[in-house]
C-alpha cells in the first residue's frame, strides 16, 4: 500500500465491524494489530463545509438530519443512486467489503487461516455465480440502470474518498465495486434467511433415536391454535399434481433416503439459517383503528453488531420517488419502510426451500438419469493472509453444489441458486403510489420468502407470504420436502429449477395460489407457520417458528383494536415484554415444590407472584429463564447423550413444555427409578438455585446484557453494555449469550388523511456511522434500549446541503473529492 493511502486511512479512524450472525457470524475472532497508542494518535479531524463530488449522472444532494440519516435527492435517478453509492461507501465500507468477502469466499486473504473454512464452504456453495446470474437477469430491468449508477458511486469514493484504517491494519485495499456485488450481498441475506440443512439434521435425529421418537419430538406441526392466516386465505385454487403431471422426473419407490448425516451436518450447520432468528410484524386497517387510517408495524430480529447490520436513508428523486426506510449496506434500495402513501414489512416465512440429494458414485462420478455422469469440477486456490494458499474442490450436479463429509456426497437446491429478482421487487416498492404496485413488486420475489404486510393511505392492507414455494416430484408424484432424496433416481426435483442459470420456475406454486389476505382487518407474522392446512407442502415445525410471540401480538391487537388502536399502542406492543414461554416453564417449576431444598423452595415461591414480564429488574424473570435451560438439559441430556447428539439437538422449549406429565423423556434412564415431569422440574430448580447461588445473580439483568464489542476490543471502540428487558420469546425481543440477537430495527408508520398528519417512527441499535468519534456512532442505542423511537418523516433537513454532487465541478468553491 502506498504512503498517501496509509496517511489517509490514518486520518479517517473508522471501526471495523464484525459480521454479524445473519452476514457471516463473529467467529473471525479478530484481535488488535496494534495496542492502543496507534489509535490515540489518530488525528480525528472532520472535512468541514460542504463537499462537492462530480457526478456524470447530474446532480444531487445530500443533507445529514441530526441522526446522521443521509436525505439524498436528485433529479433523476441515475444521478440519485450515484449519490447512494458514494455516501454508503463513505459511511460503510469496510462493512461492505467484509460482506462480500464473506460470501464470496475470499476472508482469509484479509484475515489468515481462521477464514479458510468458512471461504471453502462459501466457495463451495458458489454464491458468485448466483449473482452473476441475477446480475445478467436484472442488468436489462427498470433497477439496473440505478445498480449501475450507485456501483459508479461507490467506486467514487474507493478512487477519491478516505480509507476507513482498517485497510491499512490488516494491509489490504479494497477492489472495484461491482453490480453483482450488491447482488451478493443480497444472496448471502437470502441464505441467512432461508438457506438450512433440517433434512440433514432431522435424518440424524431418526437414526440416532428413531422415527417415533423424532416424530413426537419434531412433530409436522406445533400444536397451537395460532397460525398467521387466522381466518381464510384469497388465495387462488391450486393443485399441486398438475405440476407432478407435466413433470419428467425419473422414477423411484419415492422413499426416503435413510442414514445418518451427522458429521455432514455438523460441518455446514454453522453456515445455516439461525435458530430463534425471526421478527414481527402486522397491519390493522382503518376499520380498526381510532384514526380511521391503517397502521402498520415491523421489527426484524437479527444478530446485532457494531455497527449496526441496517443502514437508514430516505431517498428522493424528482417526482418518481420518495422513499424512507432501512437497507443492508451494499444495497442501493430501501428493503423495509415508506414512501409518501405506501408503507411495508417484512418477517422470515421460515418454510423449507433448501432440499439435499444423496447419490450413487462411481469412480468419481454419479448416477442419474440411468448415467455416471462427471460433476461439474472446478479447483479454485483461496488466497490466506501470512500462511500458504489454499485449494478447495467445487462441484456441482444437476442440483445444485455438492458438499461433503463423513462419507456423505450431498447435492444441495436451493431457489437462490437462480438467477433472482427480489432488487427489482424492491425497487418497485420504491416506488410503490397504491396496492397494486405493491403486488406487482411481490409478484416477482423470488428469494429469501418472506411474509409482507402492507398498508396504503388509501386504506388498503395486504398480506402476502411472497417467494418461490418449490413443488416436489418423485416418478410424477408430489412429495414432501422434509427428507433426503435419493439424486441419482430423480427423486423430489423442483421442475423449472436451473441452478446458476435462469429458471421457469414451472413447477412452484403459482404467486395467485400462495396463501394470502387481500385487505386483513388485523394481521400479523412473528415466523409460526403460515396456515393451518396450506394446499402444498410449506413446512415443519423445524423450520417454523414456535408461536410465543404470534400468540401475544394476537392478543394484544385484538384487545386494543377493540375500540380502535392508535399509534400509541403499536408503540407499547412492540415494547412488551411478557414471555408465554416463561410464564409455562414458572408453572411447571411451582409445581415442583415437594422435597425442594430451602433455596430451591423459595424460587418457587417468587414465582407465585411473578408477573410473566421479562424485564432486567426482574428476579422471577431471571428464575424462570434459568429454569427453562436446566428442565431442558434434565429432560434430554440423559437420552441424548447416549445417542452421541449435544444440546444443539434439543427440541424446542413449546414442544418440550407441551410433553404429558409422565412422558417417557422425563425418566432418567440412568437411575432405578421411573421419574416424571415433576422429577425433572425438581433438578432443574435446584440446579437453578445452585447456579444463581454460584454466580451471584440478583436479578434477569445480570444473565440478559447487551454486550457488542468492537472486535479489536478497546474501551473507546465498545459500545456501553448494559442490562437488557426481553426474551428470545418476547415482542420485544433480545437475547444475550453468544452472539447477541434482537430487534434490529424497529418501525410503526401510521397514515394520516395527509402526509402532515402521517405518525411514523423508527430506531436502529446503535447509530447511523461506523466512526468511533462520531457523534452517531451509537446515539440512537439509548433510545432503542429503553424503546423510543426517532421521528420517520419524508422531510428533509433544512440548509446547506453537507454533500453536493455536480456534473461539472469548474469554479465550485468548497471541498471537493
């Protein structure tokens, strides 16, 4: 690197971020290069008065609210986007840069040997390609000209702009900004999101402990009252065998591929969608509110990181656009938020979309369609920072990429392996004026599938599950997806499905035919299933999630839309903080009163008159959650142990509460004994007891904290950790221990008559910038703690704009880059 660089990067301190969880996960582990004095003597000097940059396109503008939210206009969009780009780059680079590093399998040049397993699962997955796929789909589209454009930006500001320091600490530089780029960034969303191994993981659990077993453990269906479509769908008629009918998959018994995945599954389970990552969201119309005007409300949960995982920004061009709302760094549209008479949401569908395939090999070759055929090989050479280069095999069958290990050759399906359009759903929700744009940005979601709530302030509301739901066929029957296939016979193909190339997407669900709600009067998704009785397979309740918190919103919307909701009350669910799940783990534990030593019997008894609210200053909350953790292990532990499968294996708290008082996993096969729920509730509150004791807890807050460091783990870079009200199970929703998860973004928009009278807000956690001595480095976390909101209007500041971008730049005064 050269000496200019350095001294730039020097100049511009900004923090480097982990990747979080749904972007990679922090296991890079990254330790300071340097000790302290390196970052002391960074002068923290800002560029004063405004900026000028040349922009091809025409100009824009760009003015900082007192959040640091940037409020780009310009008047046409080409000029807007570049503008986009830029100050993404300028804000979030380095981020950027990681994200797409990650995903393309290309850390360890930057971060050494630690990277190499994740680069070879990520290569070996060939997300690259996927998105060069999309990018030859999209480039021709209504959204390729802005994704030209904002590259454009962001390679300004690579060219001209300051190094973030981290380049120069690692000593790397950052490359050329492609299109495909952003759509990578899009691939690697869409996979945290939807992209998961539970075939593997539950053909495991039936050859570890056996059907019966995994069938009353990971049942089909969770045994709740409370799907998300609570009163009948307008979805369209649709018979899945007519897509089995017009198929030409070859022909098997349509079993299931039986064995055990285990050490395969251990290896790519890291890589997989989270477990308890989900989000809320819901819409109630106008009949239902005191305003008369629909409101609609959204918080995604995700893994929180510093900075932030989203990137808030309002987005104007000429009369074409207003948009409002919050991004992934890396993507020039809006992903969730508003324009001036449109407002939307999104929560995970958590259905199955990834399906695995076993084959029969032969000297390097594998059966299908009656043929040994060649895998599509190639042999790719990662490049790793201070150690030896390393190598990794790709291949592909006609599935998909193909993993490998413990003696396991997978193929693996996955939609987003296609070329995909959800950039250009998005960028017409951009521009979204009624309902009918809104469907017609939906009809064309591909991939990750998610559950959309939309409000207009014309007083339509809409839900639609939108994605592409992939119809199984084995020998021209539909079958479920919740199994191994057997590859080489041509079981379980998705027809109309080209991996890396373009599909047809013939033989998915039709969009008309997915269950939806045109005009809900309240509705709303927190990641249970999507309805009772859907006319294809969806799936199971290892890919669902449990129904605590879709439960309580139900019933706190129907309760305050009684005498009609007002923005007030969407404001107070999103903050509420009682836990069904605690609230049945505390009577099972009350129950557990006999032979109860002093301590055990007096958690007990704080729990008769605990309230169910997960907050920090709470003791029954604190009990409560510790209980759950140890009547778990109590009850699996002994079984589970046996069968060579750790805690990851457990089943879920819902199903595990649910299980009857003399079910046969409560007995400790280890003693002479046969015990009960009551048994094990005992242990567990006594090893509860034990461990407050040892510990030292007092209240919730001492085991629920927020705690994101900056991974080179100095004071001045760490955000302040503090106590923290919620639950994995609760609306409002934070979860300490490893990676820290919660409401990512939290936003209500309620229309008014006019705009003028429009109530919208919304908080990220953290802050809008990734320089530590910025004053918006973490400005907003307070307020996302404690749940406040920041005002999510469509003005722009007043005054002179902080950033000018001009097609002609002669004779400007000011800065310029």
């Amino acid at each position: 690197m050269n000496t200019t660089l350095r001294v730039v990067a020097a100049t511009t301190c900004a923090t480097l971020i982990v990747v979080s969880a749904v972007l990679g996960g922090s296991y890079l582990g990254l330790a300071a290069p340097f000790s302290g004095d390196v970052y002391e003597s960074i002068a923290r000097g800002p560029v004063t008065g405004t900026e000028r940059v040349e922009n091809p396109y025409g100009r824009a503008t760009v003015r900082y609210d007192e959040f640091g939210v940037p409020h780009v206009s310009a008047a046409n969009e080409k000029a807007l986007y570049y503008a986009v780009g830029y100050v993404q780059a300028r804000d979030r680079l380095f981020q950027m840069d990681l994200q797409r590093r990650l995903i393309g399998g290309n850390l360890s040049a930057a971060f050494g040997e630690r990277a190499v397993e994740s680069d070879r699962f990520y290569r070996k997955m060939d997300f690259r390609s996927a998105a060069d796929a999309s990018w030859r789909e999209l480039e021709g589209t209504e959204a390729g000209a802005g994704l030209k454009a904002y590259t454009a930006g962001v390679n300004r500001y690579i060219d001209t702009g300051a190094r973030p320091p981290e380049f120069a600490l690692l000593g790397y530089e950052p490359t050329r900004w492609e299109p495909a780029d952003s759509l990578l960034i899009g691939k690697l969303i869409a996979w945290r999101l939807s992209g998961n191994f539970a075939d593997l993981r539950r053909a495991t659990l039936k050859s570890r402990l056996g059907p019966e077993a995994t069938s009353e453990l990971y049942p089909d269906s969770m045994a709740h009252d409370t799907p998300i479509i609570r009163n009948g769908s307008d979805a369209a008629s649709f018979d899945p065998a007519a897509v089995a009918t017009d198929a030409s998959a070859a022909g098997a018994d349509g079993g299931e591929t039986a064995g055990d995945f285990a050490a395969l599954y251990d290896a790519v389970e890291p890589f997989e969608s989270r477990s308890g990552v989900g989000s809320n969201n819901w819409v109630v119309s106008g009949e239902n509110t005191a305003s008369g005007t629909p409101i609609l409300a959204n918080d995604p949960h995700l893994s929180l990181s510093t900075p932030a995982v989203w990137y808030e920004m309002h987005t104007t061009a000429g009369e074409s656009m207003d948009a409002r709302g919050v991004t992934f760094p890396g993507v020039p549209f809006v992903i969730i938020g508003r324009t001036a008479d449109v407002a939307w949401g999104v929560t995970n569908v958590g259905g199955d979309f990834t399906d695995e395939y076993t084959y029969e090999t032969r000297n390097g070759r594998y059966l299908y369609d009656g043929e040994y055929r060649k895998f599509e090989t190639t042999t790719e050479t990662i490049p790793v920072a201070d150690a030896p280069d390393a190598t990794v095999e790709v291949r592909k069958s006609v599935h998909g990429p193909v993993i490998e290990r413990g003696g396991r050759t997978v193929g693996v399906a996955w939609p987003g392996f296609s070329a995909t359009n959800e950039s250009v759903g998005v960028y017409r929700l951009n521009h979204a004026e009624t309902m009918a744009d809104v469907r017609d940005a939906l009809r064309i979601w591909d991939v990750p599938a998610q559950n959309f709530v939309a409000a207009t302030r014309a007083g339509e509301t809409l839900y639609y599950p939108a994605g592409q739901y992939p119809i199984r066929v084995t020998d021209g029957e539909v079958v479920r997806g919740d199994r191994i296939f057997n590859g080489s016979a041509g079981e379980g193909e998705w027809p109309g499905y080209t991996p890396y190339g373009t599909s047809s997407w013939s033989g998915f669900v039709p969009f008309e035919s997915i269950p939806h709600v045109d005009d809900p009067d309240v509705l709303a998704t927190a990641n249970q299933r999507t309805t009772d009785d859907p006319p294809f397979y969806m799936g199971t309740s290892l890919t669902y999630s449990e129904p605590y918190r879709g439960a309580r919103i139900y019933e706190m919307l129907d309760a305050r839309t009684a005498d009609g909701a007002t923005p007030e009350d969407m404001l107070a669910v999103q903050r509420d903080v009682r836990s069904q799940a605690a609230v049945s783990y505390a009577t099972i534990a009350r129950n557990a009163s006999a032979g109860l030593s002093p301590d055990a019997r007096e958690l007990a008894a704080e729990l008769e008159e605990w309230d169910g609210e997960m907050r920090a200053d709470s003791r029954g909350a604190l009990v409560t959650h510790l209980f759950r953790e140890e009547f778990v292990n109590a009850t699996f532990a002994d079984e589970f142990s046996a069968a060579g499968l750790d805690a990851e294996y457990y089943p879920n708290p819902y199903v595990t509460a649910g299980l009857a008082a003399d079910s046969q996993w409560f007995d400790d096969g280890r003693t002479d004994a046969t015990e009960t729920r009551a048994d094990v509730a005992r242990v567990a509150l006594e090893r509860t007891a034990d461990r407050i004791d040892r510990h030292g807890y007092e209240t919730y807050g001492d085991v629920n904290r927020l705690d994101l460091n900056h991974p080179f783990d100095r004071e001045f870079l760490n955000w302040p950790e503090r106590p923290m009200n919620g639950s994995q199970y609760t609306v409002s929703n934070f979860r300490s221990g490893g990676d820290n998860v919660g409401s990512s973004w939290r936003m209500v928009v309620a229309f008014g008559e006019t705009p003028a009278e429009d109530t919208a807000k919304g908080v990220i956690p953290g802050g809008q910038s990734g320089v530590f001595w910025s004053d918006h480095y973490h400005d907003q976390l307070d307020e996302w703690a404690t749940g406040e909101y920041k005002p999510l209007t469509l003005d722009s500041p007043s005054g002179d704009p902080d950033i000018v971008f001009e097609s002609d730049l002669s004779g400007s005064g000011g800065v310029s880059a």
